[in-house]
C-alpha cells in the first residue's frame, strides 16, 4: 500500500497561485499527482522522496502494490465530493489500483 500525505491548508488562502477551490485543489493534488505517481510506477526505476531523503526503487519492487491512500489533513463535505470524484476518474483511468482516501489527519 502506498500512502501519500495530503495538505489542504492553503485551500481557502486568498492567493491566485493557490487553488481556491475543493474541485480546483482535488484536481491537482489527487487526480493530476495521482496520475503522475502512477505513470512513475511503471518506470524501470524511479526516485522518492521521505522526509527530505531520497530512495530509489527498481519498479519490479513495487510492481505488486496496488492500493494508493491519500492521507488529507482537512474534513468538509464539498472537499470530500471533490477528492471523491478524483478518485473515481483515477478507478476509471487505471482499473487495476484501488484509490482511497482518510479525511481529518
């Protein structure tokens, strides 16, 4: 399973180079990282980063991990149908992973 830690403070910040909206900030955060966490998958190898330090994988390690939670530090329901249809649009994109995601944390 592959988690992956989610910010939503700056959802409601008033600055125009951060989404103002759930749909906006679902967007790039869950659906558009979401796909290019995917798309790295299924590279030969690849680079990722935990706290500051960076490890490499062959993808031939990570090749049978198909569950992907994104951990989202904020809770409202117009967030949660936001990050609800990301996810349902990455299930339709790649059928074979199972997207979830913990609200709250």
């Amino acid at each position: 399973m592959i988690y992956e830690d989610k910010n939503a403070r700056g959802l409601y910040i008033e600055n125009p180079d951060v989404p103002q909206t759930e749909t906006q900030w679902a967007n790039k955060q869950i659906l558009k990282k979401g796909e290019n966490r995917i798309k790295a998958l299924s590279q030969n190898e690849f680079s990722v980063y935990i706290d500051g330090e960076e490890y490499s994988f062959l993808s031939s390690e990570l090749k049978d991990v198909r569950s992907y939670v994104f951990r989202i530090n904020a809770d409202t329901p117009e967030l949660r149908i936001a990050v609800e249809d990301c996810l349902e649009q990455l299930r339709i994109l790649y059928p074979d992973y199972n997207f979830s995601a913990v609200y709250g944390g």
